[in-house]
C-alpha cells in the first residue's frame, strides 16, 4: 500500500484546461498553492499541443463543455497518446455528461465545480495513489523476486520489441543466454538455500554489468539467466559475457556457461533465442564443471565500454 502521507509532488506537473480564463488560472494558483507545476490551456486544441511540445506532463485537468474540442474529446484524445496520464474532469452543476461517460472515456476521476483546494488535492492524491500502486504491480507482474531481475514472461516481450526497433532503426542487437555450471551439485553440496543465494548474487552481478535503463537482465528460468543488450556488437557482447563470468568466478567460486547470438534481418525471437541456446549448450559441452568455495570479494564491476 502507497503511503498517501508521503508523496512526491515534486515529480508532478498538470495541464489545466478551462476557455473561463478566471476558472482557469484560479486552479493554477490553487495548484501552485500545493507546490504542485501547473499551466494552463484556454482550449482542447492548444491543450494538445502543450502536451505535444512542452512534455513531462502527468496531470490533465480539464472542463467538460468548452467550444471547439469539448472535454469528452480531449480526453479520449489525451487517453490514445498518453496512456500513463492522470485525468480530472471538471463538470459543472448543470451536468452533461454521465460519470460513465467521463470514466469510459479515458478520465481517471472527476469533480464537480466550485470545488476547494482541499477537494482538489484529495483528488490528485487519490489519482497518484492508483497510479503509483498499479506500476508497482505491473513491476512485480515482470519481477523475478529472487534476484531481482525481470522474468521470463518480460523476457519475450521486450525482446519483441527491441528486434522491430532493431530493424526499424538498423540498429545492432545482442543476446547473452547463461548457464550457472554444475549448479544441482552446488545445490547438493550447500543446500538450497546457499544455491538461493548463488542465485540472488548473480542477478546483483548481471545488472552491475549492464547499462541501467538500456540493456536488461533476466532469470530466464532456475539457473539460467538472459541478456539483452542494445546497439551491440558481437564482439561486445561476448567481451561482457566473460566480464560477468569473470566476476561471478571471482565472487561466487562457480563458473557459467554462455550462448550468445546477433540479430540479422531475417530472424525472428524464437530464432534468436534458438541461436543463442545452441551456443550455450555448445559452450557447456567444451567447459569443465567445477566449483570452489565461495569468495568474499565485493570488488566494483566496471562497465564494459562499447565499441
């Protein structure tokens, strides 16, 4: 549960939109009032074109019965090009519209005017509340819990969308697919709960050795881990494999095996999986299974540089 006593408005900005120019920078001033960023739009059609040209907006907050573009189009509009927006609509006392009609169409809450600072704020509360639950359940929806990187479910789908980015861009894509050696005698010899933590630690090195919020790491399943990694040669790709099996030998006393692949024009996921997973078994026939004890050393993972 989200703790509505702390919340960050500091990350926010909203968009009022009002043709009445009083009511319209009246909320303004409210929202400034709370340390909320806020603008206002006189219509629909310049409200869109702020949100097009000025950007980083998370609040739309607009009256319902405007000439031109009306409240009910601004928010199916808003709703189709920024599916993350929070949406307030504002209805007079003289309703046109049904609360169903309002929420159908994209809004996330509405609130009947005059309204109060305090009902305002107790409404982007509540709308930050939902929005911020609902994106820690999606991430937990992706999350593997264990070490923490994304599961195989996300794995698919992201690899989908780098490859038509890929093609669209002509770009270079890679993929790592690893094997912790001899991991069920590790297991055997430890215990689980020390395979557990064989686990954890790796995924910890696996996103140390990747680019935050360009590449990404995966538990593709039990001991096996995936990563993709953007606009990435071969020979990059295979420099950060032996990077992170360096690391893992070093910290974790065991070795992985890995199966790499570079994506052409002509391969599909599957197929690009399938390459790196023959080269990953051909990996792990060629190398010894061994493993030592498990070292301390906690040392920096340095980034690998592309080329």
């Amino acid at each position: 549960m989200i703790n509505i006593q702390h919340i960050d408005y500091t990350t926010e900005r909203c968009l009022v939109v009002d043709d009445e120019k009083q009511v319209r920078e009246s909320t303004v001033e409210s929202l400034l009032l709370l340390d909320l960023d806020a603008d206002g739009a006189e219509s629909g059609e310049v409200a869109l074109g702020m949100l097009k040209n000025a950007g980083n907006f998370t609040f739309l907050i607009t009256d319902m019965i405007m000439p031109g573009m009306d409240g009910l189009a601004l928010i199916e509009r808003t709703r189709k090009l920024y599916p993350e927006m929070c949406i307030i609509a504002m209805t007079g006392k003289a309703k046109s519209y049904k609360y169903t009609d309002v929420i159908n169409s994209g809004a996330t809450d509405f609130i009947n005017k005059p309204f109060s600072t305090d009902e305002l704020e107790a409404k982007i509360r509540r709308a930050i509340v939902e929005r911020n639950t609902k994106a820690e359940l999606n991430r937990l929806s992706i999350t593997d819990s264990l070490t923490g990187l994304f599961n195989q479910r996300h794995f698919y789908t992201r690899l989908r969308e780098e490859i038509v980015r890929a093609n669209r861009q002509k770009r270079e894509l890679s993929l790592i697919l690893l094997d912790l050696d001899d991991f069920k005698g590790y297991n055997d010899t430890h215990g689980h709960l020390a395979g557990d933590e064989i686990l954890s630690k790796t995924g910890g090195i696996i996103h140390a050795s990747i680019r935050e919020d360009v590449d990404s790491g995966y538990r593709y399943g039990g001991d096996e881990f995936a990563v993709i990694l953007i606009d990435t040669s071969d020979t990059a790709a295979e420099e950060i494999g032996r990077r992170i099996d360096a690391v893992i030998r070093e910290r974790l006393g065991i070795s992985a095996s890995m199966g790499f692949s570079q994506f052409s024009e002509d391969m599909s996921a599957e197929s690009f999986v399938n390459t790196a997973d023959k080269n990953l078994y051909k990996s792990k026939e060629n190398r010894p299974q061994t493993h030592t004890t498990v070292s301390t050393n906690e040392a920096p993972i340095s980034q690998v540089p592309r080329p």
